[in-house]
C-alpha cells in the first residue's frame, strides 16, 4: 500500500496541474467579438468625431475585464471598457482627436484581457485601419474685393475667352436664356441643359499656401493656413470667382472653376481643393520649391506663419502685389506693409480673416 502511495500523489499532482493549465487557458483566451465604426468617416478640423465598438462576450462560466487602445495618425486613444458578465453585448463611444488636419489612419486597435489580481494577461491585435478624412475649418469671410474686374494685360488666353468658354453644364430651370442651352447634350440625354460660360468680368483669385518646411516648423501651423485658405477659397467660389489653389512646394494646384453647383453646394465645388489641402498635411520631406507660373491672376493672396519669410514672399509673385495673411500670435499691428504688400496678421485663422473682411468691407 505504501509502495502506491506515491504514484496516487503524483496522479493527483498531474491532474492539478491539468487543471491549472486548463484554467489557464480559459484566461488566456479572449472569449468575446469586437466590431468597430467610425461616425462620420469624414469632418472638419475640430468638429467632433466618435469611434464606437460593440462588444459581445462569449456565453459560459466566466466573464471579461478589457482593456482597449485605438490609435489615430499613429497616437494612442486609451477606450475605458465596462466589464462584460458572460454573454452580454456592450457598446462603447469614444471620442477621437481632430485638432489635426489630413488623412489619419485609425488603427489598429489592441485588446487586453486582465485575468485574476492581475496574474493573466492576453493581448490581442484587431489589425483592421479605417482611414478619417480631417478637412480644414470654413469660417465665414467676404471673398475677392467687389468691383474689381478682369484687364486683359497679363491675363492668359483660356481665361480672356470669357463667355465663350465652357466651363460647365446644369440642368435648365425656369428663368433660364435658352439661346444658353447646349444642343448637342440637349439631345444625347434628352433633358434640357445649360451651358455654363466662364466670365471676363469675374476677378481670378490665386490663393498661394507657404508649405515650406521652414513655415510649418510647429505643429498646427499648417492648419490655421489651411483654414485661411479654404474660408476664403469658398466665399469666392460662392461670389461666382475663378480660383486657384496653389503651394509654394508644388505639392497643390487646384483650379476651382465659377459658378459651377454654386446654388446648390458650394463645399462641393471646392472639394478639391480641401483634399488637396489634406495631402499637404502629410509629411514634408527635403523638396526644391517648383511654384507654378502665376499667370492670370488678378488677386493674389499669399498664406503663411509666422515663420514664414515675409519679403520672400511678398516677392516670389514677381510683377504681382500679393496680400500677405500671416496667422502669428506675436504680430504686434494686425496690418502692416512690407516690400509693397500688406501683411495681414491675426493669431488665428478666423482673427485673420476678420481683419480681411475690415480691409475689403
């Protein structure tokens, strides 16, 4: 009897461990699916944005205590996530950052299961990335001085043509000069549509971004230009002007045509150039400076920081005097003038924008 004695204790020993392992196992595990959303996919810079996850614990004995970490453009979102009893579904709202313009890869997102005191741990990879699109903020502001009209010096074929120059067709509404109509769509598609004429009278505005690494050495500098710029790229798409939108490193050059879907989506017309404005957002590496030719402009508007070089651009549009909107928190007088421009300061984007509106209205 005494000779079984040990191989009894060391069945019972092996059926511990069995046991442990077994239990071990059922910590480890990470009995639960997660499916995560993002609403909206797409928003203005600081408008709020949530992340939303729907959490279903597998039925049985045990329940789950997680831990949850998202990250957006690479900078981790800590989730507080509830406990789960077996078999419940939860879901969790988390708000994400948008104080950054661009294209922010969200995730991917990692799962924690914390057993007993802290003794088990699992991690667990959701290796799914959703893309969110930040855009620049739109602030309200009067676009391309009134009055001012096209001369024909220095301005480019394509856009002297004027009203000979197709730029667009709509859909024929009550009101509407039919001596406008374009015949050859008219009868393809069998609905009445207008044409859309570029007009000579109608002042080209160029909205020309400092991007260089130089201005754009802090962070948010970037987007407070942003903001000028596409504010002001809208009101004058509203007020039925050809734009552009163009980057000292060449990265953008947008052409924004008049009037086309005006009355109907303003923000639609300059999508574009919003996304342009996103891709800029994106790293800058070493570049050379490749600014296209400015030709055809009748405003120039020239957008920086306040690191940016202020006779260097008051300049770099050769025979034209641009407007100078520098967004600088240290500018002592909100105008200025300096090597023939006047330069615009404000500490941010829509303190800019006021004191354009002061000096257009």
């Amino acid at each position: 009897m005494s000779a079984g004695y040990p191989t009894v204790r060391g069945l019972g020993l092996a059926l511990l461990a069995l046991e442990v392992v077994s239990l071990a196992s059922v910590l480890l595990r990470l009995p639960v699916s997660v499916h995560r959303t993002i609403a909206p996919s797409r928003v203005a810079r600081l408008d709020p944005c949530q992340g939303r996850l729907a959490l279903t614990s597998s039925s049985g004995r045990f329940g789950v205590s997680l831990d949850a970490q998202d990250r957006v453009g690479g900078r981790p979102v800590d989730i507080d996530v509830p406990w789960l009893a077996p078999g419940e579904t939860r879901e969790v709202v988390f708000d994400l950052p948008t104080e950054r313009m661009g294209r922010l890869a969200i995730g991917p997102m990692t799962l924690r299961r914390n057993g007993f005191a802290g003794l088990w741990l699992r991690v667990m990879d959701l290796g799914d990335t959703r893309d969110l699109l930040v855009t620049p903020q739109l602030h309200r502001c009067t676009g391309v001085p009134s009055g001012l009209t096209r001369g024909h010096a220095g301005a480019d074929e394509r856009v002297e043509r004027g009203g000979t120059d197709l730029t667009g067709l709509r859909e024929y509404v009550p009101g509407d000069d039919l001596r406008r109509l374009h015949w050859a769509t008219t009868a393809r598609t069998g609905t009445l549509m207008i044409r859309e004429d570029s007009d000579p009278s109608r002042a080209h505005l160029t909205v020309l971004v400092d991007d260089s690494p130089a201005s754009t050495r802090e962070p948010g500098d970037l987007d407070e230009m942003a903001d000028v710029a596409a504010s002001l790229l809208r009101a004058a798409v509203a007020d039925g002007n050809p734009c552009r939108l163009v980057s000292i490193s060449g990265r953008a050059d947008v052409d924004l045509p008049a009037g086309i879907g005006v009355a109907v989506d303003p923000v639609g017309v300059l999508e574009p150039a919003l996304v342009a404005l996103c891709d800029l957002a994106a790293e800058i590496g070493p570049q050379q400076p490749a600014i296209p030719a400015l030709h055809g402009t009748d405003v120039l508007v020239v957008v920086g920081s306040r690191h940016s070089d202020r006779t260097r651009l008051a300049t770099i549009a050769g025979g034209l005097r641009p407007t100078l909107l520098l967004v600088d928190p240290t500018a002592e007088a909100p105008i200025t003038w300096a090597a023939g421009a006047a330069t615009l300061s404000g500490a941010r984007a829509r303190d800019v924008l006021a004191t354009w509106d002061a000096v257009r209205s």
